[in-house]
C-alpha cells in the first residue's frame, strides 16, 4: 500500500488586501474625467471588467462586445490593457510596504502579506488592517476590501466575501476551516486555473468544498493530477507556510506640478530638471527606455496622454522637447473650444518598457547621427513643430504609396515585422525611383484606338500600342515594350482592392509603372 501523501505545516495568517474592479479603476486614474461612465473592457471579443453604472444596465463580465452594445447602446468599450493595471498597482504596493514590508502581489488589484510579525509590532491584527486603511486612504484608494485568515487561499476568498458597507474580515483558525467547507467548488477551481475540475466534481454531486476536501487524496491524486492535488489541499485548508515576496518595480516616473498656467515655455523650463532626475534614475538602475508615456493634468480635471518613441534612448533634453511639443498640440487643438486646455496643474512622465543599458551598446559607427546634426535638425524642429522635419522608412504594403512612411524626425522606425510578413501581389525589386503620392490617370489603347481592358479573370483585351498621361491631355505615346497583367488582390476585410499592373516602355526610352482597374488606367511610378 503506498504511503499516504504528506500534510504541510500549519499555513502562515495572512492579510489580503483587494481593489475590486481594478481594472476600471485603473483606466479611471488613466482617462480622469474624461473616463465615460458606461465602460467596458475587452479581451478576445468579450467583456472582462465594467464600470459600475455599465453593470446597472445588464452588461456583465463574459459577455460578447455585440450582446453587451445591445444590452447598452450608449457603451463605450475599450481593449483590456494588462500593463495599465500593473503600472496604476504599483504605487498602492509601494503604500502597502510604508506598513509591511515584503508585499506579495499575487495580480493587480490583490496584494497579501504575512501578518504574524506585524501584528505584534502594531499591537493586534486589526491594527494593522486599520494602519493600512489609513496608508490607502492617504494612496486615494477608494475602495479596498481587507481579510485576514489562515493561508493566502482562503484570506483571498474571504476578501471576496467582503462588501462595501463591512469591507474587513478576521478569521480565526476555527472560522477559517467553517468557511472553507461551504465555498462552492469553483471558487478552488478558478483559483488552480482548472475549470473543469468544478464541472467535473459537480457531475459527481459534489458542490461544496468541504466534500471535496473528504476525499481521499490518493484517489484525487491519481484522478486529476497535480493542479487537483494542489485544490484538494486548498479545500481542506492546508495552504503552503510561505508567502513568497516579489520586488516592487521601481517607480520609474516623475511628476512636476505647478500653479495652474498656459505657459509652454515656464512648463518645460520646470520639467527639464526632473526630466534630468529621470534620467539619472535610469542610468543608476543601469537601464534606457526608447518610450516615455506624458500624461498632462489641466486645473478643469482634463488628462491627456501620449505615449513617444525614440529612436535612441531618451535623454532629459529630448523628453523636455516632447513635453512642449505636446502642450503645443493641445494648445493648437483646443484653442478657442469650450474645452480649452489651459491651466495646467501637473505633468507626468514615465519611463516605459526599460531596458538594459548593456543591451544597447554603441556599434562601430554610433548609436545615433553625429551630435552636429542632432543638435541642427533639433533646433528646426524647435522653430517649425514637432511635424516640421521628417524622414522616411520604407514599411510593408502591396501598392507602392502603401510602401513608404514619413514620420516626425526622431521617432522610432516602425516594427520590421510589418515589413517581412508576406505581401502577395507585392512588386517585386528593383522599385521605381518616382512613386506618385496619388496615381495620375491615364489612358492605353490597342492598336485599332479601342482603350485596354482586364476582366476578372486577369484575361487583357487588346494589345497595349499606345498610351498617355490624362491629367494633362499629353500626346500619344507609342508602346515600344510591355509587360502584365500582374494582379494584385486585397480581402474586404482589409481595403477592397482588385487591380492589375503593367510595366511599359514608351518610344522616348522611358518605362513607367501602371494600374488598370475598374474605374481606368493610373500612373503608379516611374523607372528613372
């Protein structure tokens, strides 16, 4: 007969402290008054988190976007960002630990901790649940719901079972155990990411934990494997002894307030020092970042955020440049609105996605253009805008214009994975010097003067012998040397396209890219 499976030590009491609807919350403290009222988050087409007045109106969590729109019309729904939650949660950790070190966040929004050693430092458990209260309160956490039991499962479920009007619980061992046996057996399921170990229990006429945790370990060891194991321990209350402590991510971030102004200039002139008190902030923890996130607050409650590339790391002065660049846009935008932008009380920077510094060593030839040039084409910007200097990086598309993106001097190039997925019907090297912002019509004609056309098949009506340009009624143009149809075919879903190219070269030595579609012929470029 095999040994019977070991029990673990007694589970350690801990405190479990819960933010419900963290989600919402976080992209409340994103958005500011401008967060709608009816909102909800999405993750694969359904509804993860909504905003209470969202919830009064039948839309709950697990439903489609298109159910959960006809339920409330008026819903606003936006993509689930994990990292929004993390990066909001990370200053209530840093709350938390001013009363206990060594927090464990077990996800955003739910963070526990051991509280045997700081119950005898504050005088009793619930000392130190209300020193928290007060460290949270101060963190402008609206609503947190505390536990206290044994082992970070049950305090977890516990926390749960809080409401609004008593948002605190203190279990003893006894009443820990009670409440164990009567959680249903989702709540174990959903905890080990196992659901259907509640739907299989249930087939068996088990509902309640307190069942569960009556059978033999043996069997439900060698029934549903270990995830099963892990929750027949839960359901009986031996939790692990441990609560293993992550480390806080480092608060990576400057805020500058200042008495409400329109000052542009008096606003980066204040960032520019704390912008440097960034940066040597990431050179101490030996990281760059190429991102930064600026989040401007206006006296009237209006947030605005931006996020900003680099192409090389950021340094104060260029993270000053996009502050201004910034304020000037939403000075331009909301210049004689109702909602006009001035007064602006406080700026926000945060250094996004950081790097090593090793990671981003200098090649042969430098990381970045000559410092000359930098500090030129800086100054253009400085005096034209943001917008006002530009270059070009060749991107992915199947038309030619599709192929070339111009963005603002200094940011980042696009992804290259755009670049190397496959194109079908993409034109193949070496490209044309001219490529035309807008085709320019034309017009081919065979050589009894009918114009060319292409069916849908690809099937060409005639032999193209002469062409010319129609935007200025040029002269006709004998074809010397033709080459097509080559179509290009583009899904619905995408942007309908269905046209066919042809290179020709006309009796001037001249070759030219052209389309054909429905609507005629059109210069895309030309072979110089």
């Amino acid at each position: 007969m095999a040994a019977p499976l070991p029990l673990s030590s007694r589970p350690a009491r801990a405190l479990v402290a819960w933010c419900p609807n963290w989600s919402i919350e976080a992209v409340g403290r994103t958005l500011g008054s401008k967060t709608p009222a009816l909102l909800a988050l999405t993750r694969a087409g359904r509804v993860v988190a909504v905003s209470p007045a969202a919830a009064d109106e039948a839309v709950t969590p697990g439903l489609r976007i298109r159910e959960a729109q006809v339920r409330c019309p008026d819903l606003v729904v936006l993509p689930h960002d994990p990292e929004v939650d993390e990066r909001h949660f990370a200053p209530v950790l840093r709350a938390i630990e001013k009363v206990v070190p060594h927090v464990h966040a077990s996800r955003p929004g739910t963070a526990a901790l051991r509280i045997t050693g700081a119950a005898r430092f504050y005088g009793g458990e619930d000392a130190v649940a209300e020193a928290l209260f007060d460290q949270l309160g101060d963190a402008q956490v609206a609503d947190v719901r505390m536990a206290i039991a044994d082992g970070l499962f049950a305090a977890e479920q516990a926390a749960y079972a809080t409401s609004g009007g008593r948002p605190y619980l203190n279990l003893s061992p006894q009443q820990t155990a009670q409440f164990l046996r009567t959680l249903p057996v989702d709540a174990v399921a959903t905890y080990v990411e196992q659901p259907e170990l509640a739907k299989t229990l249930r087939s068996m006429g088990i509902r309640h934990l307190g069942s569960f945790a009556e059978l033999p370990r043996e069997q439900v060891h060698a029934r549903f494997g270990p995830a099963g194991l892990r929750a027949h321990r839960l359901a009986g209350g031996h939790d692990s002894p441990l609560l293993r402590s992550a480390p806080i991510p480092d608060d990576l971030s400057v805020r500058v307030a200042c008495d409400p102004t329109s000052d542009i200039g008096l606003i980066a002139r204040t960032c520019l020092r704390d912008c440097r008190v960034l940066t040597e902030r990431l050179r101490r923890a030996g990281q760059v970042c190429h991102e930064i996130r600026v989040s401007i607050r206006a006296e009237s409650g209006m947030v605005h955020e931006r996020r900003w590339r680099h192409t090389w790391p950021f340094g104060a002065s260029e993270m000053t440049e996009r502050v201004r660049w910034q304020l000037e846009d939403l000075a331009t935008e909301h210049s004689g609105s109702a909602h006009d932008f001035d007064g602006v009380t406080s700026v926000t920077i945060y250094a996004e996605s950081p790097t090593a510094a090793g990671e981003h060593a200098q090649g042969l030839w430098g990381e970045r253009p000559d410092e000359h040039i930098v500090h030129t084409v800086t100054g253009l910007q400085h005096e034209l805008g943001h917008a006002g200097v530009c270059s070009a990086s060749l991107v992915g598309g199947r038309l030619l214009h599709e192929r070339q993106e111009v963005r603002p001097w200094g940011e980042a190039p696009p992804e290259r994975s755009r670049l190397e997925q496959p194109w079908p019907g993409t034109l193949p090297g070496p490209a044309p010097a001219t490529v035309f912002n807008r085709a320019r019509p034309a017009e081919v004609c065979a050589p009894d003067g009918v114009p060319v056309t292409v069916d849908p098949r690809g099937n060409i009506s005639g032999v193209p012998a002469r062409w010319r340009p129609a935007h200025d009624r040029s002269p006709w143009r004998a074809i010397t040397h033709w080459g097509g149809p080559w179509p290009v075919r583009q899904h619905w879903w995408q942007k309908p396209l269905q046209v066919n190219r042809f290179q020709v070269v006309d009796e001037a030595g001249e070759a030219w890219l052209l389309i054909v579609s429905a609507q005629g012929w059109w210069i895309e470029a030309r072979y110089d």
